[in-house]
C-alpha cells in the first residue's frame, strides 16, 4: 500500500499562484506519485479552485466551521487530487488569496487560514474514510497550525512535516484569538503557539511538527543563524535535529525550451542559435531596440527589497554604460515599481517594465534574455534561477540561499572544468551586483565561452525526481519514527 500524503497549502499551482510556494505545491504531487506515494491537496476553495473542479462530490460537511458552513469537495484538476475546503465565508473572494482591494491584508486572515490548518487536522484524524493520511504535510505559516490542532488533540496521529519556503512570513496574530482559532489554553506557551506575545502560525508548526524542512540546504543553514532566523533561530537552532533542506525543483514538462507553446522559436542546446528569435520577439514586444548583440538582462521577480530590486536600481546607469539592456517582469513595492517605470520612460529602447503575473512573458523573457538577474538579499530557494538554467539564461545571482546551491560561479577552476553555469556574488549588496554586472559583461565579449556556458547551464538537473526522492525518503523515515 502506497503511504498516504495530504499537502496542505494556501496556494497550488495552476489553480492559485502567488509566488514559488504554488509552484513546488502544485508540481510535488505529481513527482511523488512516481515515489509510489498518494497525495491529496487541501487548499482552499477560492472561485478560481471552485472554478477548477468540474465534478467534485462533498466528502465532509461541518454545519459550524469557524462561523460558517463548510464542506471538503474532492475532485481533480491539472492532474492534481484535490481536497477543496469549501467554506464562502472564509474564501468566497475573489482575486489575491490574502490581500483585500484596499491592498491590505483580509482582517480574518487568522480565521481564514487557522481555518484550513484545522480541516488538515480533522482529515488527518479520519474525518474523510476513504483517506487517512500517514503523513500531514503543512507548507508555509498558512498551514502552519495543522501541527499544533494534531499535537493538542493527542490520540493517534499522523506524522507532521512543515515546510519553510520563506521564513520572513510568519503569521503571527493576536493572542486573544486563542479560543477563537480553537487552540487549547495550555496551547499558549513558550514550547506552543506563543510567539513574542502573540500567536505564532508559522512558529506552531515549527515546534509542533515531528519533522522541518526548507527548500535549500544552505537556507536550511541560514535560518538557524541570528541574522537568517528573523527570530526563529534559536528555534530552530534547538530542532536542528529534524531540519533538513531539500532543494525545489521545477515543472520541466511546463518549462521545456524544446517544447514550450509560448515561445516562437523553441530551442536545445545544441541549437541555441534558434535563441536569437525568442530574443528579437522579446525585444519586440517591449519596445526595446532590436539589438541582437546587447546583452540583454531579464529579471523575473515581485518588486520588493528582499529581492533587491534597490541594487538593481543603484546599478542601472552602469548597466546601460555596458551597452546592455533590461527587462524587467514583475510587480510589488510601489517606490520600486516607480523608479523602474522612471527608468524606462528615460530609456525607452533599453529598459522595458511589465507589470502582473504573466506566465506566456516569463517563458519568453527566460528564452529570449540573455541572462537572467536574481540579486536578492535572502533567497530561500528560488524557481527563477532554476527556469534560466533550463533555458540557457545565464543566471546572475547573489550567493545566498538555494541560489548559492544552484549555480556553480563562472570563476577559472570552474570554467576551465566546464562546470560553470553562472554568475554568484558576494555580498548581496549594491556593489557586489556592480561587480556581477562588469563579469557579465566581460563573459558576454566572448561569445565562444558564453555558449559553453550556457550548455553547461541547460544539462543542470533542476527538476523534481531527486527532490521527490528526498522527500519520500523524509515522509517514510517519519512515519517509521512514529511507530517506534
Ligand atoms: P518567490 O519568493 O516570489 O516565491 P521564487 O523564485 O521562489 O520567488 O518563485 C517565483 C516564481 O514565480 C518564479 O518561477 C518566477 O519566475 C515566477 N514569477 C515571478 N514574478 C512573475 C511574474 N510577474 N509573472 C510570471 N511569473 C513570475
């Protein structure tokens, strides 16, 4: 009998995306069901999963569910197996899962999402028959009660694994909604919920899981120090125990520059000249002079300081002094979405902005920049960097967190070894970018070496079966230890 995984998240892609955290939801499933695993996906029923699920049956109810009724809806969708927590009070809103029209977050966020912890916990005591799981898997601080609500109801439990994608959010919430997220008093302390005071949803699960992981392992480093831990570490410093970091992969099927729908021109790496096409495409569609031989930088990315759009921003003067060109997808912190929009209006034909989330761009604009920038200050894994690989886009990265795990800097011993994949920098600062952007530069004046790159770059194993295997390995390893 396969073991039984029930993933729990606030986002699954291609249902509902917001960043990275749906993407590893959404592909996992399907690499472990070649691990010999079944797993289910609880996520909320937003419009866009009601949307998704054409024929689903009610497989629990509960008349009172957080000030509501509420339902679980099975049913498939992109291949996905589907527990759909349908409760309209709490998710009958359309449009970005957590932030309200008035651009701040939905007041009942705690409710919300302690809500869909909660359900997790009930299908992991039996509420569905048909599926018990062995192993409850909570990602992120949405999910992050599920843990404690199984810790406190004691009894027999399945084993519990939380996953960190990015320890900077952590849902902490008031402590008077303690009995209203239906947490036990003694739920309230310090090897509990309690966090500086508040509820900790993130830090829960942290305590309260059997097993962590995060998604690379130097960031599984990073966050145990004081600076990395934004107030986790000495937590996590404690739990290091039963911390592993297993590295995301990404959909190589949806990302496959050979076979990839949206682009005009597909590619391999033996005929990366085809390139040249998705290039003058992209340049095309923003406006950017048709310039086959600028250096042309992609930046694929939300807008905000810990993806240090400011050091891109400090460097773009010596950028273009390069002859370079930038184009930038994304959007997020409205000083920055100004200042790059200042940017373009001052150098139409060299700087471009697009602004949303679009799917069809960013597969182009990975096949058709040259390289592909991911300065951030902290990176927990990064997916950007794993889709330039795949499309030869020279990624240009600060040395931090998975970024540091996935790409092998262009210094002598690695070229000469035709090892190297990349760019990686340190500091993650302003100057060590400036430093980056003058190796790219110098990379990009020999074209001969840039190639090689770039091929070393498209054989880079970034897709799901070794991480899949990893986590197989953790979830059964779990599961051994809870029966022991
Ligand atoms: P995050 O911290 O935002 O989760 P990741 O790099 O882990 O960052 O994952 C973000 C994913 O979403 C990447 O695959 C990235 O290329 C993609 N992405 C980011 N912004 C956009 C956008 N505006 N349009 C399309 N895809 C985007």
């Amino acid at each position: 009998m396969p073991l039984k995984i029930l993933s729990v998240a606030s986002e699954i892609f291609p249902l509902i995306k917001t960043g990275g955290l749906a993407d590893v939801t959404g592909a996992l499933p399907g690499a472990l069901a070649a691990e010999n695993l079944e797993v289910h996906s609880l996520v909320p029923a937003y419009p866009a999963v009601l949307a998704a699920l054409a024929q689903a049956a009610t497989v629990a109810e509960w008349p009172d569910f957080f000030g509501g009724p509420a339902r679980i809806l099975a049913g498939t969708s992109a291949g996905l197996a589907l527990f759909a927590l349908d409760a309209p009070h709490l998710y009958g809103r359309s449009g970005n899962p957590y932030v309200a029209p008035d651009g701040q977050d939905w007041p009942d966020n705690p409710q919300r999402f302690a809500a869909l912890a909660y359900a997790a916990a009930l299908i992991g005591r039996g509420a569905i028959p048909g599926f018990v799981p062995d192993v409850v898997h909570a990602h992120d601080w949405q999910a992050g009660l599920a843990p404690a609500y199984l810790h406190y109801a004691g009894g027999a439990r399945p084993a519990t694994v939380m996953t960190v994608h990015n320890l900077a959010f952590q849902g902490q919430v008031p402590a008077g909604l303690l009995a209203a997220l239906r947490l036990p008093p003694h739920a309230y302390a310090i090897d509990g919920v309690e966090y500086y005071g508040a509820i900790g949803m993130l830090k829960a699960g942290l305590a309260l899981s059997d097993r962590i992981t995060t998604v690379s392992p130097t960031y599984a480093e990073e966050i145990c120090s004081p600076a990395g831990g934004m107030g986790m570490g000495g937590l996590l410093r404690a739990r290091a125990g039963v911390l592993t970091g297993i590295l995301n992969g990404i959909d190589t099927k949806a990302w496959d520059p050979s076979a990839d729908p949206y682009l005009p021109s597909p590619f391999t790496a033996a005929s990366l000249d085809k390139r040249a096409a998705n290039k003058a495409a992209l340049q095309a569609r923003l406006g950017l002079a048709p310039r086959p031989g600028a250096l042309l930088f992609g930046v694929i990315s939300r807008l905000t300081h810990q993806k240090g759009m400011d050091f891109l921003l400090a460097n773009l003067r010596g950028l273009l002094a390069h002859g370079a060109q930038l184009a930038v997808l994304g959007s997020g912190d409205a000083d920055l979405e100004q200042a790059l929009a200042e940017a373009q209006g001052d150098h139409p034909s060299r700087v471009a902005v697009a602004s949303g989330l679009d799917e069809e761009l960013a597969h182009l604009m990975q096949a058709g920049s040259d390289a592909i920038l991911v300065p951030s200050r902290f990176e927990p894994c990064g997916l950007t960097q794993l889709c330039a690989l795949r499309y030869g886009a020279l990624p240009v990265v600060s040395r931090v967190g998975g970024l540091a795990d996935t790409v092998i800097d262009a210094n002598e011993a690695a070229r000469a070894a035709g090892v190297a994949t990349g760019i990686v920098f340190a500091p993650a600062s302003a100057g060590g970018l400036r430093h980056a952007l003058h190796r790219a530069a110098a990379l990009w004046a020999d074209q001969r070496d840039w190639v090689r790159l770039q091929r070393a770059a498209m054989e880079a194993d970034v897709g799901w079966t070794t991480p899949a295997r990893k986590y197989a390995a953790l979830y059964r390893e779990s599961v051994r230890a809870r029966q022991t």
